[in-house]
C-alpha cells in the first residue's frame, strides 16, 4: 500500500472514517462496491449517449434498418446503465448518513496525527511517519475495546421485553458509549506512543493547539497524572 504523505485533513479524515468503518460494521465493502458503480455506469450512459448522437448525425440514409438497429441497442444500454447508476446512488445515500455516525472517530485520529507529527517543530526527533500511525496506533484502539455496536444492536433488539422507541434509545446510548471508548482508547494509545521517552507537556501542548481548530466540537479535559478523559460534544 502506497501511502500519500501530503494527504489533506479532509482526505485523511476519510481514511480514517473508511478504515473505522470496516472494524465497526459489514458494510463498507457495500459502499465502496457502490461508489464504483456510480462512476463505471455515469461512464457508461455517458458513453453510449454519444454513441446515439453519432448515429443520429452520422446514419446512411441507405441503410436506415441498420442505423436504427445501432440507435436501438445503444438506447437500451443507456437504460440499463441509467437503472444500476440511479440503485448505486439509492445505496450510497443511505449508507452515507449511517458512516457519518462514526465520524467524531476519524476526527480525532486526524488531530492527533496532526499533532504528533506537529511535534517535529519541537525536535527533529520527534519523526513520526502516518504509515506507523495507521498500523500500529489506529487499529490498536479498537482491539481492546468492546464488541462492535453493530453486535451490540444486535443483542438490544433481541430483547422482547423492550419497547421499539427503548430499542432505538438503547441503540443510540451504545453507539455513543462506543465512540468515546474507541476515542478514549485511540487517544490514550497515541499519548502512551508519545510518552515512550518523550515530553509528556510538549505533546498536550500540540493537541492542544489542534483541538482548537475544531470548533469545539471535541472537547479535551486536562491529563492529570498520565490519566486522559474524553468528552464528545454534539
């Protein structure tokens, strides 16, 4: 895997939300399947678009049977192609919103990148490439934490002795409980990373400088004692 170095936040966060994705739900394979449907069959209706125009413009006057036949098949593939890009884009919508749940988790991985990459205006020293972000930091927060909510949606709707409005209540505390755990632990593993052999109060001081940048939508209480807590602010 090629890694770009130079990759905005906004793409980054992306990253970040599409590999979350695929450790929290079943989906993301779903979704990206569909973006690719949505560019192959625009392609594809495009194409055969110009295909009928050629035809129209360009078609024998002697061999008319021909052209139509040619105009015909085209069109029919302009239809077919119209139909899988209009179910691809019906998939993509409600796939979005459901991704978008996971989100604050790419947020802060981008702050804290950020951060500790920041951290080279401290001390040369302080190199700290993404690749070893994304293997080692990244995907270590979610392998201690719980089950993923999807399994724990699971277990609540099980539960006949609940109301469907509890269900969905239960559902949306869940999810939130996992945000701020896998958050929690991201953030803990990226302090604890720092913190091997380097200055504890030159990293909050970089976070710091980052978070604010967020319009405070992620709300970071002070480190005592080594100890890190994380509130999420809707």
């Amino acid at each position: 895997m090629v890694i770009d170095f130079s990759m905005t936040p906004e793409a980054l966060e992306e990253m970040f939300l599409s590999r979350t994705i695929e450790k929290e739900t079943d989906y993301e394979e779903q979704y990206e399947r569909s973006l690719a449907a949505v560019r192959s069959n625009k392609q594809n209706y495009s194409t055969f678009n110009k295909h009928v125009m050629t035809e129209l413009t360009r078609a024998n006057v002697w061999n008319k049977n021909a052209a139509l036949d040619n105009i015909k098949k085209n069109l029919e593939k302009c239809k077919e192609a119209k139909d899988k890009l209009l179910e691809a884009e019906s998939i993509v919508a409600t796939l979005a919103p459901m991704r978008d749940l996971y989100r604050p988790i790419a947020k802060r991985a981008v702050i804290l990148y950020q951060a500790r990459k920041d951290m080279t205006k401290v001390n040369h020293m302080y190199q700290f490439s993404l690749e070893r972000f994304i293997d080692k930091v990244f995907p270590n927060s979610f392998d201690p934490s719980q089950n993923s909510i999807q399994n724990m949606s699971m277990q609540s709707a099980q539960s006949i002795d609940k109301e469907t409005e509890q269900i969905e209540q239960d559902q949306d505390y869940e999810l939130n409980q996992r945000l701020i755990s896998v958050v929690d632990s991201l953030t803990v593993n990226c302090y604890k990373h720092i913190c091997l052999g380097k200055s504890i109060r030159r990293f909050q001081s970089a976070q710091s400088s980052d978070i604010d940048t967020e319009q405070n939508k992620i709300l970071f209480v002070k480190t005592i004692k080594g100890l890190i807590k994380i509130s999420i602010i809707n």
